[in-house]
C-alpha cells in the first residue's frame, strides 16, 4: 500500500476556514511574548489609575 | 534545529497550506481594525443577549436558562462565519480575526492575577502528574490506533502530539521538527481541528449529565480537550470555576510541549539516518510558550497582596481577562467551520476521534478518581 493510500487518499482539499485558523495558531506562537508584554503594560496602567476599576 | 535535511532551521520549516511564519512587524494595524471591531460586536453581542434574556426573566417572573454569553458569542461567530466566510467582500474581516490567539495568550496572562501561587503549585502539581499520566496514554493510543488504520507513522505522530498536548500548536511544532509534509501536517490539523469544535458543545454536556463539580470539570476540560481556546471556551461554558481549572491544567499541558516533541524529532531523525541539527536547549526554549510564564509573574505578582495590586485592581485585571476571552470566543466561533467536518480524509478524523473518545473517558476517570481519593483537585 503506497504512502498515499495510507494516509487516506479519499481526503478533500484543506478547507479555506482551517487555512485560517492555521494562521491564527501561527500569528499567536508569533505574538507568544507579546502577550505578556501587552499584560504588563495593562497592569501598569491599572496600578497607575490610569484605567479605573469597574 | 530540526532534522538535518534540506529544510531551514526553527519551527517554521515548512508552513502548513503554504503559510510561512508572521512576522509581527509585517502587520498592518488599519488591516486589523474591520476584524477586531467584527470581534468586539459578537463577542459584546454575546454579553447583551444573556443580559437580554435574565432581565426578561426578571420582568416577567419567567424562571429562563441562564445561558452563558461564551455560548452566545461562539454561536454568532459559528453563523456569520459559515454563512460569509466565502463572500470575498469578508475576507476584510480576515487579518483582525486572526488576532483571537493573541487575545487568548493575554486572557490567560492577566488571569494569573485570579490565582494566588499557592494555589498554582498546589493544583498545578496534581494536575502535572494528571498530565504526565494523559500525555503518555494519549501517544500510545494514538501509535496503536496510526498502526491499525495503517497510517503513515509522522501523521501518526504528528496526530499523537495534537491531541495529547495542545492541538494546532503542537502539530505546527513537530512539523517543523519532524520535517512532515503539508499534507500530513494539513490532514491532522483538520482532524483535530474538527474534534475540537466537538468537544465545545459535547464536554459541557456530559459534565452536567455526570453531575461533576466545578473544579473536576474544568481539570477534565483542560487535560482532554485538545486546543488552548476550545479548553477555555468549554470550561467558560461550564462555570467561571471550571474555566479557572481548564486554562491552569491546560497551561500545564502547553508547558510540555517542548519536552514531547524534542523525543519525537529525536526518533524520527534517527530513523531516517539525520543528525539533529543545534541545540537541544534552544529546541526546548524556542516551543516553550512564554505565555505560561507570563501567567506565573501575574499570579506570584496577586500573591504579594496590597503592596503590588490591590483588591479593586485584581478585580479590573480580572474583567480584562474577561473581555480578551470575550474576543477569543467570537474568533473560535468565526472560525469554525460545519463544512470542514465532512471536507477531510475520514482515516485520520476515524483515528482521531476513536482515540480522543479513549482518552476523555480515561482522564475523566483520573479525575473523577483524583477528586475522590486524593483529597479533592
């Protein structure tokens, strides 16, 4: 049974939403450190009373 | 890093569908702005009509569901999603949406401060050795399933580390790592993926049905259910407790990335007779998610108490934490396709679906018995 056959050669195109979510995935893991840069910069703010407690 | 082939070093050797790495630098903020404003209205829309709903249950003495604003937001998503995504005049909202990840990471970083460290290490380590115990049976279940489905063996590792680690993630790490082909890399993110959008509305449902508690619940969610967002959106759809559990138990999860896919590289360039390229530490470094670290400055940060941020500002961190999630949940739903269930090989969805099935009903087990015996989670 060749390599093809294996994986399930009956399978469709890879759907233009999962394109999308694959991007999403990579922008986070490329946005990772950022994250937690925007965190501080956000609990700065909220220390400093610049954004007000709601 | 990686296998020593013709491939480029880092985790981006290969990019799935023909996508290579974003830069942060290439993206334009005008681009964003019609996909976050899209974000904001559904997930806002969410909160609106669950306030909507209990105020006309109030008014009219009409004893309503309390259905939770998550559910809302995913629900919208799914419809504006699936009725426009093919509409070329949508493809606007495209760059803004991909942002959800992003505010995710940011959720699960300000929701640090809703932990005090203690609690962190005290969870955090029953969940570990829960961890531990799922990511060993996960692998294996999905080898033996790979085997009899006769698979080939790097979609069968690269379903393995899906669904025992973190999902998308995970199989965009080992791809690079492995050196797998988009294909196979396509057809286990399309399985997973589809798996995932499952398990949104079926763990909450079989959580209310077994009468678990929050706590169980969440932990349940975070060690089984595959990707960062659905773990957090199907614990968010069981109670702000259970979501509290699912993003700890499912932060852990992430944290071993690293450490599962180095052996898999290993195995795998050792077979085809590579040499693995640099360093195994910078290997390690390079696919920890620093978010998980971020989390853990925020929760020892809450843990100093008064002196670093006081009670009204770990309540505005927490409401936040809320509104990044709120985001999240509306990019899930947008992004989530009914189409894509039916449009992939049914191999690997068969051998994905059989082996995930396996292991909730195990890890509902290690939780339900954690819960019971050792002294509650």
């Amino acid at each position: 049974m060749s390599r093809e056959e294996n994986r399930g050669s009956d399978a469709g195109p890879l759907h233009p939403s999962t394109k999308q979510r694959v991007r999403a995935v990579r922008l986070g893991l490329s946005l990772d450190g950022w994250a937690v840069v925007a965190a501080i910069a956000l609990a700065i703010l909220v220390r400093c009373g610049v954004v007000v407690p709601w | 890093m990686g296998i020593g082939t013709n491939s480029s070093p880092g985790i981006a050797v290969t990019g799935v569908a023909g996508e290579d790495t974003i830069s942060p630098a290439s993206l334009d903020p005008v681009r964003l702005v019609p996909g976050l404003i899209l974000l904001f209205v559904i997930g806002y829309g969410g909160k609106w009509i669950e306030a909507a709903i209990r105020r006309y249950g109030t008014t009219h003495h009409h004893a309503l569901p309390n259905i939770e604003y998550v559910l809302w937001a995913i629900l919208i998503g799914l419809v504006i999603g699936n009725c426009f995504s093919g509409q070329r005049w949508f493809k606007m909202f495209a760059p803004g949406i991909a942002t959800y990840e992003f505010w995710l990471k940011l959720g699960i970083v300000l929701l640090g401060t809703r932990f005090l460290l203690r609690d962190v290490i005290k969870l955090g380590g029953v969940s570990l050795a829960l961890v531990a115990i799922e990511i060993v049976f996960a692998f294996a279940l999905m080898v033996v399933f790979g085997r009899l489905f006769k698979l080939g063996p790097k979609l069968t590792a690269l379903l393995a580390v899906g669904s025992s680690i973190c999902g998308v993630s995970a199989i965009i790490a080992a791809q690079g790592a492995i050196d797998a082909d988009e294909k196979d890399s396509s057809y286990a993110i399309a399985a997973i993926l589809a798996l995932g959008a499952l398990s949104l509305f079926s763990y909450p449902a079989i959580g209310h049905s077994l009468h678990l508690s929050d706590r169980a619940y969440g932990v349940w969610a975070g060690l089984s259910v595959d990707n960062t967002a659905e773990a957090t959106a199907a614990g968010a759809l069981y109670s702000e407790t259970a979501q509290k559990a699912a993003v700890l138990v499912k932060t852990t999860r992430n944290a071993t990335i690293g450490f599962v896919v180095l052996p898999v590289a290993l195995y795998f360039a050792t077979r085809g007779g590579h040499q693995f390229e640099g360093s195994k530490a910078g290997f390690l470094w390079k696919n920890f998610p620093k978010f998980v670290l971020g989390f853990l400055f925020f929760s020892a940060l809450a843990s100093m108490g008064p002196r670093v941020f006081s009670a009204s500002q770990i309540i505005s961190l927490g409401n936040l934490s809320r509104w990044a999630f709120l985001l999240t949940f509306a990019g899930v739903g947008l992004r989530t396709n009914v189409q894509e269930l039916f449009q992939q090989g049914p191999k690997p969805f068969i051998v994905g679906a059989l082996a995930e099935i396996f292991i909730a009903a195990v890890t509902l087990a290690l939780v339900t018995g954690a819960d019971r015996f050792v002294g509650g989670l």
